[in-house]
C-alpha cells in the first residue's frame, strides 16, 4: 500500500511540474546565459534559434538549438546589461554592435522586436541572422559579439562559448 501511494505521489508531482513549466517558460523572453563571458562590466544574454529564411527546413522553426546544417538559417538573439546598474542596453546605449563569425564577414546586429510580426508587448532585444552557405565547414563553429558603447566608445567582446558547450554544423 505505502508503495502505491509513493507511485501516485510521484505520478501527481511529475504532471504539475509539466503543467508549470510551460507557463513560467512563457513570461521569460529566452533562455538566459548566465555566464557573463570575459566581461565583468556588462552581461550577453545569448539564444541561437532556427530562422524562418532556412533552405533546407528544420524540425520546428524558432527553436533553440546549437546544431544546425548547411543552409539552415541561425537567428542570433540577445539581451547585453549593465553589470553595475542593471540596465538593459539599446540602441541609444550601442553606438554598434557585430556577430563575428570564423571566415565570413561581419554581421551586423539591429536592435528591434522580437518575431516577424510584433506588437506592442513584443521584447526589444539584439538580433542577426546568418544562412549558413552550402560550403561552409562541417563541425564545431566559433564566433563572437563585438559591442561598441556609445558613451564610452569601448568595444567590449562576448565569446559565448564556455567549458561543455559548442556550436556545431553537420551534414
């Protein structure tokens, strides 16, 4: 008897952890990164996400992921913060901001809402996309956000990479 109760217990807590996540999941805009990268004075809140300007079409669009094929779209989306003061930097704070990817050049990154048809309660946040070419190297790619402070005219770097995470092309 003690053994069943345990079972339904678990049965009960398991689907009201189901039921839950969905809806904390939707008031957050994307998953955040909390590692801050090499910079100690602003945080890069990093998503990369499958882009709706793909050739060759993914399982489901918009959706996280790190693995993506040749000719798939990459949307790189992020929110950069103030370390110090908590404030979320714009396009008033960045006087530029760039997606460095390993052997194509620099992509620039725009400031705006989030989704292909926004309104009023949409997120602002950074974006790029890349449509990976056809002949771009398979395997592990690298890159980087180079932001530009207008007020300061510092240009500080993100590398998002850290210990047990990659960014992958396959075939």
């Amino acid at each position: 008897m003690r053994a069943l109760k345990a079972l339904v217990l678990g049965v009960v807590t398991t689907a009201a952890m189901w039921l839950a996540v969905p809806a904390v999941a939707a008031d957050a805009p994307f998953p955040m990164n909390p590692f801050p990268g090499q910079s100690q004075e602003y945080a890069f809140n990093l998503q990369t996400l499958y882009g709706h300007g793909s050739r060759v079409r993914p399982t489901t669009y918009c959706a996280d992921s790190s693995v993506f094929k040749r000719q798939q779209q990459i949307i790189f989306r992020l929110y950069v913060t103030d370390a110090k003061t908590g404030k979320i930097m714009t396009g008033k704070d960045m006087s530029k901001m760039v997606l460095r990817i390993a052997g194509i050049p620099d992509v620039k990154m725009t400031f705006r809402p989030q989704g292909g048809n926004p309104d009023a309660t949409s997120p602002w946040l950074w974006s790029a996309a890349w449509l990976v070419p056809a002949d771009y190297p398979l395997g592990t790619f690298k890159f980087d956000i180079a932001a530009t402070v207008k007020k300061t005219k510092k240009t500080v770097v993100y590398n998002p990479v850290i210990p047990g995470t990659a960014w992958e092309i396959t075939p």
